[in-house]
C-alpha cells in the first residue's frame, strides 16, 4: 500500500495544511504546579514541529488550579499562563500551520 498523498497539501475549511500527517494530544506532565510551561514543555512541542506535522494537537489544558488530571498540568486559569502559551503557539506555527 502506497502512503503518497499523506505528504500532499490538504485543504481544510479554507486553511491549507503542508502535509496530512497529525500528532495527536499526549499528555506530557511538562508544566510547572503553576501550570505555566516549562523549558521541556516548549522544547518538546517544537520537535513536535520541526518534525514535520501539518497538524499538532498539543495537550489537555487545566481551565481551573483543581481541574487538571495531574499534578502538573498545563494551564488556562490564570493570566499569567497567557503570554507562555502565545510563545509557545508562535514557536510551533514556525513548523506547522495549526496548533
């Protein structure tokens, strides 16, 4: 079985992607007790990207301190969370087209 459209462009909802391979959400446990990204979080979602995925789902987001899974899960409930999380999305954007 030939896999050769996987490295063709794709166009979904007027967004075109640079190839149809995904990396699905995996929790990584990366983030401080703050839920603020740490140096390994941000490093292993850009390896993510300079692989070469059209799409990557990053990871689930505590919304509130006690929401997460985990005792370290990345977070959404504090502004201060925000400005990592935009670093985060513009150093990815560099390797891929969503996030």
């Amino acid at each position: 079985m030939k896999l050769t459209k996987i490295f063709e462009p794709i166009t979904i909802s007027k967004t075109e992607f640079k190839n149809r391979m995904v990396v699905s959400a995996m929790v990584t446990n990366y983030c401080n007790e703050g839920g603020t990204p740490t140096e390994k979080f941000m490093a292993y979602h850009e390896h993510k990207a300079k692989g070469g995925y059209g799409i990557i789902i990053t990871e689930n987001f505590a919304v509130t301190r006690t929401a997460g899974a985990s005792k370290t899960p990345a977070g959404l409930w504090e502004d201060r969370q925000i400005d990592p999380l935009r670093q985060l999305g513009g150093t990815v954007r560099q390797g891929t087209k969503a996030v």
